[in-house]
C-alpha cells in the first residue's frame, strides 16, 4: 500500500463513530480529544483556508482562530449539523473576512470569472467543432490511477498548480467537495451557495483539473 | 418492438445531444440532477459515442484523484501552542463555567 492510499484510507473515516464520544469529552476539558481533533482536521482546514487568503502564514493564523473559536463555542454546539460541517462554516466564515482584509493590500490573483453567471464556458470550447463534436476523441486513462499518478512529485506539483490557478471560488467548491468529500448539500450550507451554482462552479474546477492531468499524461506518463 | 425502429429512436433521441453539451451536463449527471428524460438522452449518447464515454471516465478518475490528495500536516509549533491555549481554556471551565467565556483567550 502506498503512502498516499493509507492517508486516504485515514481521511474516509473522519465521519467516524466515535466523533460524538469524543465530542463529549472534549467539553469536560479532555486534552488528548481535542489533540485528535486538531490532528484529524487541522490539514483539511488549512487546505480550504488557503482557497480564501494569499499565503500560508494567514492560513495558519486562520486555522488557529477557528479552532480558538471551537472551544468557545463547543458547549453550544448541538449536533444539528455534523461537527466537520459545522468546524469548516466556523473556518469559512473567518478565512472569508481574513481574505477580504488581505486583498485591499495584496492584488489577489484571481478575482475574474468568479461567479456562476460569469461568461466562462463549462468547457473548453476549442476541444469541439461547430456542430459540437469532438475535435480530438477523448483517450480512455484506463493505464491511469491514482496512485501512479501522484508518486511523480510533477504530477503532484501540476494539479496542485492546477488547483491553486482555479478562481477562488472554484477552488473552494471543488476542495471542498473533491479533495475534502463533502457532500452537494455540505458544501451549499458551508459557503452559502445554491445547489445550482455550485455545479457550475464545480464542473468548471473540475473541467481545468482534468485538462492538466491530460497535459502531463501526455507529456510524462504514456512513455513512463 | 421492431429492432430498427428503436434503434432509429435510439438515435433520434441520442442525436438531440451534442458532445458538447454531453461533456458539460457530467456534473449534473454524477450528482443525479438530470430530470429523467435528459438522463436518458445522456446515457443513449454514451452508449453510441466513444469519445463521450472515455471522457466520462476520465472526469470521473479526475474526481477519484482528487479525493487521494493527502493534506498537509499541522507545524507543530500551531499545534503546540493550540494545546496549550486548550489548557488554559480547560482550567477556566473548571472554575468559572461559561460565564467568563472570553476571559481565557
Ligand atoms: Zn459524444
């Protein structure tokens, strides 16, 4: 096994059962449970933190306010939401009103093209004729997996690259709803999306991602 | 019913769909959000058109890859401090409850 599949293999089981147990013990002061917490969580909420401020340091200082704000809320926490919902609203929530306040005095890369309605095509259009065929028939990636493909340092490089470039907006839908498993309806309650906005903007995210995985396909992996 | 007739609906039906249009309904497809007569026009088209099926494909292995992506670990020096804000914390609601929520900050 991998290292990466066993870092998958511990990221599936966040939804845990015993989350709630650990939740209860958190709020009567038990320090080894909020340590798993922040172990658990922690990479996650630094992931979607830098979706919404420029660099890494602002990341951490968000991710350090959100959880300073867990412990304050905690004892009101009633589990209407599940505990990852309700920790990446707080982080949402805070990384937003840090991002706005770092881009009055950093020119923030990507503000165009970000919302739904914007002009941008779901596709690239330069992949189909004018009767909306394919140009170049897609290949089958049947040779590809997962695995293969992130143990080339590049490749991992390029799609985090990939990810990085997105408009903010497709950034945050699609790691939320992609890289962290987030359900449709999770990622409409964290960022306060409708369902059909945040298709669009997935499938947009979705669409870049895949065309610069089939650029280093072509470029390294066919003949590796 | 006749063999050719449903074929030649099959492709009527099939034929409303453009690659196009194909490649940018995938995400409404995967999450189930087609109404039931475009999904049935979606997967005639898949059913007739390679391209459209290797491309399906390829979004979906794109989607598998990108729930791999290992996140990176914590500094030890946030968590370190976080745990020890977590003290302080603890030790106020030990001794003065809820009231003075801010106080340990
Ligand atoms: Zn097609």
């Amino acid at each position: 096994m991998t290292e990466h599949h066993k870092e998958w293999t511990v990221r599936s089981a966040y939804t845990g059962e015993d989350e709630s147990e650990l939740l209860e013990v958190l709020r009567k002061g038990d320090e080894a449970a909020f340590a798993r917490l922040v172990t658990r969580y922690s990479g996650s909420l630094l992931r979607i933190a830098l979706a919404y401020v420029p660099n890494h340091a602002a990341a951490e200082e968000v991710v350090q306010e959100t959880w300073l704000a867990v412990l304050e809320g905690i004892q009101r926490f009633e589990g209407r939401s599940s505990f990852k919902t309700w920790l990446f609203k707080i982080l949402v929530n805070r990384a937003k009103t840090r991002g706005e306040r770092e881009r009055r005095y950093v020119e923030f890369s990507s503000i165009a093209g970000e919302s739904a309605d914007s002009e941008e095509p779901m596709v690239d259009p330069a992949q189909f004729d004018h009767a909306g065929r394919w140009i170049t028939q897609p290949r089958s990636w049947d040779e590809v997996t997962p695995e293969r493909l992130l143990l080339s340092k590049e490749s991992r490089a390029l799609i985090d690259q990939a990810i990085a470039s997105l408009p903010a907006v497709q950034r945050q839908v699609i790691t939320l709803r992609d890289i962290e498993g987030c359900s449709s309806q999770e990622v409409c309650n964290i960022l306060n999306v409708s369902e059909t906005n945040q298709r669009v903007l997935l499938h947009r995210a979705r669409t870049k991602v895949r065309r610069a995985i089939e650029s280093q396909l072509g470029s390294s992996l066919i003949d590796g | 019913m006749d063999k050719d007739f449903r074929q030649t609906v099959m492709a009527y039906l099939a034929g409303k769909l453009t690659c196009r249009q194909v490649a940018e309904a995938i995400t409404d497809y995967l999450d189930g959000s087609l109404s039931f007569w475009q999904r049935v026009r979606f997967e005639l088209h898949l059913g007739m058109c390679i391209g459209c099926r290797n491309y399906l494909r390829q979004m979906k292995k794109t989607i598998q890859l990108l729930g791999t992506l290992p996140p990176d670990p914590i500094p030890d020096h946030i968590r370190d401090e976080l745990l020890r804000r977590f003290r302080t914390w603890s030790h106020h609601q030990k001794h003065t409850g809820e009231r003075s929520e801010q106080e340990w900050r």
